[in-house]
C-alpha cells in the first residue's frame, strides 16, 4: 500500500504579532527563520519546523488545567534558558532544575528541558 501523507506540512502557533513572534522565537530562542511575511513565518532547527501563522482570533496551542503541551524543545541548560527568558520578561514556570514551561504573549504553552543530570 502507498504512503498516503508524504510529508508534515505545518505545525502551526498562532500569534498576534508576527515581529515580536520572530523576536522572540528566532533572536531568543535561536530558531532560524526560513520564509517571513506579515502573515506566515516558517521557522526551523536542526530536526525540524514550526509556522508562525498571524490571527486576529488566537487558540492557544496548550491543553487547559493539564498544564501540558505537544511541543517540547531542548535546551542545553533549563536553568540558563529560563533565566534569560525571564529577564527579557516572559513568562517562565519552573517544574524543576531541567524542565518547565514557557508560554509566549499569545497563550501557547512550549515545554523546555535539558537532559542533564546534576
């Protein structure tokens, strides 16, 4: 039987703002910016990508009172990330030396966290 998906053609966090959105996820987070305009933004790391799409209607990417979400990054060091975010003044929650959530000024909730052991 063929494949019948190809490909993951977007996995989409909306955003209100499509400069702050790449501020904060390509100059602080260290995503690489692949495709820009006033609406869509394709951002990528090494094993993979993510679409910035602009709406003036946002549903946050985050499953309600779980406090979980399906996007999770790695960080080199959880403690470093979080620190620098939060003097940039996003909102950070610590769930432990190696792990917790950052949500950005839409709503959507992005897990971090490193896999170091001390």
């Amino acid at each position: 039987m063929p494949k019948l998906v190809s490909d993951i053609g977007h996995v989409i966090l909306q955003v209100g703002d499509m400069d702050k959105a790449v501020k904060l996820y390509c100059e602080t987070l260290g995503f690489e910016l692949k495709e820009h305009s006033p609406e869509w933004s394709v951002i990528s790391t090494r094993l993979g990508e993510l679409t910035l799409y602009k709406t003036p209607k946002i549903t946050p990417l985050v499953l309600r009172g779980a406090d979980v979400t399906p996007i999770s990054l790695h960080v080199t060091s959880f403690e470093e990330a979080a620190d620098q975010l939060e003097k940039k003044g996003y909102s950070v929650k610590r769930k432990g030396k190696n792990s917790g959530t950052l949500t950005d000024p839409w709503g959507n909730m992005i897990e971090l966290h490193d896999h170091r052991k001390a």
